[in-house]
C-alpha cells in the first residue's frame, strides 16, 4: 500500500522532513503499525517516534488513534499536542 | 458558519458588525480574542511563529462548530485563526457567537475556545532571550473540556 506521510512542529524538525510518500510492506495496516515502522529506522526516528513520547495522529485529516486501519492513498499525520488559539 | 485560517490580521469591529447585520434574530454576540502575551510562565516571549496543518485545520474548526451547533440553537458562528509569525499583542483567534439570548453565545463560545485548543491542529512556537523553543501543551486545555462532557464520559486521569 502506498501512503502519504506528514510531520508538524517539533516532530517536523526533529524528523528533518515535512512529508513523504512512501510504499508499505503488506505487514503494516494501521497507523500504529506505520509509527512503529517508521521508528525502525532508529536515530531521531526511534526516538521522536518512541511509546510513551506525548505524540498525535491524524489519518486523513481527523485525529485518531494507533487501531485505525490504512487505506490505499491515505495520508497519515505526526504531531505533537497542538497548542493553538 | 464561517471558518477563516489566515496570516492576515482581522478587525474585531467590522466582524461582529458583519455578523450582527446578517441576523436580526440575535439579541446576543459573544466575541472571543486569542491575544500573543509578552510572558509565557515567567519567561518574556519576544516574537511568536504559528505553524498549522492545512486542510485539517479548517476541517477540525468544521467539526467543532457544528458539535455547538449541536447543542446550542446557534444563528451564526465565526472563527477566524492566524498563523504565521506574530508578536506580543497581536491577535490570535476571534471566535464569534451569535445566538437569540446571552447565555447561549457564552456557553457556545466558550465550547469553541476549549475545543479549539486540544482538537486543532495549530502549534506555537515562541522566541525568548533563549532562542526558539515549541511551547509545550497545557494539562488545564484538556481538563478544560470536562466540563462539557456528560458524568458518563469523563476521565478522573487526564
């Protein structure tokens, strides 16, 4: 499945990127299982990406959490908790 | 409903006008404003940088304008957010209430506000003597919402 992946804030800059498509093995099919994949890349990934670390996801745009399932196409977000208004 | 997420600055005046004239129905606007503050826990706040997702930004502000909706018989509500960089006083954040009785536009109002600042998808970033940091959420922004839910649905741990 290919998915579009995004980062904001303090996850943004610790990761160095903003967004990236990316192809996933089949294994992977929620987005709690994209965020333990993507912490296998070690260094600022295991650890920006860590369990435990105060971490938000979004999965086409509404917040969700680490059960939900991937679709073809979606995008799939990582933040920290938002500090707006 | 109108849901604005923008750089540019906004006149309190010429919004609430807006929304008065566009219905004579309400005898009661609540107007709130987010305002950048010169302190932030103790530390003097320089210059501040508002980053936001768009796209769900303006989705999450949809979403929470019509959970008010849904429990308060609104006339019309407007929320208006900047992002980009800001300094002290600037403005932040209108939202706007109009309902037929005061008690209404508060509570609807102030529903918004709480909503806004766990469920939108906004970061503030401040520069202080320093340097840049990314301001950390606040414990009292999610305990603000408990008291919008149902005995049934709320949390003695968070």
């Amino acid at each position: 499945m290919k998915i579009q992946l995004r980062f904001f804030a303090s996850v943004r800059e610790a990761l160095g990127v903003a967004d990236e498509a990316v192809q996933l093995p089949d294994s992977i099919v929620t987005v709690g299982d994209v965020r333990s994949w993507l912490r296998a890349r070690g260094g600022d990934w295991a650890e920006t990406l860590a369990e435990g670390r105060a971490l938000r996801m979004a999965c086409n745009h509404e917040m969700t959490g680490a059960g939900t399932r991937l679709t073809e196409g979606c995008e799939v977000a990582f933040f920290p908790p938002v500090t707006g208004g | 409903m109108t849901v604005k997420v923008q750089t540019e600055d906004f006149d309190l005046s010429t919004e609430a006008g807006a929304l008065r004239r566009a219905h004579p129905e309400a005898g009661a606007l609540a107007c709130f404003v987010g305002v950048v503050r010169d302190l932030n826990q103790g530390v003097a706040v320089s210059a501040m940088e508002l980053e936001h997702y768009p796209g769900m930004t303006e989705k999450s502000l949809d979403a929470i304008i019509e959970q008010a909706r849904a429990r308060w018989p609104i006339a019309d509500a407007l929320v208006i957010h900047r992002y980009g960089k800001l300094a002290p006083t600037d403005q932040i954040v209108l939202v706007a209430v109009a309902t037929a009785h005061r008690g209404d536009a508060f509570a609807a109002c102030e529903f918004i506000m709480d909503y806004l600042k766990t469920a939108a998808p906004f970061w503030k970033k401040e520069t202080t003597a320093d340097g840049a940091h990314w301001v950390d959420a606040r414990d009292t922004d999610a305990r603000a919402l408990e008291k919008w839910k149902s005995p049934g649905e709320q949390t003695s741990n968070k």
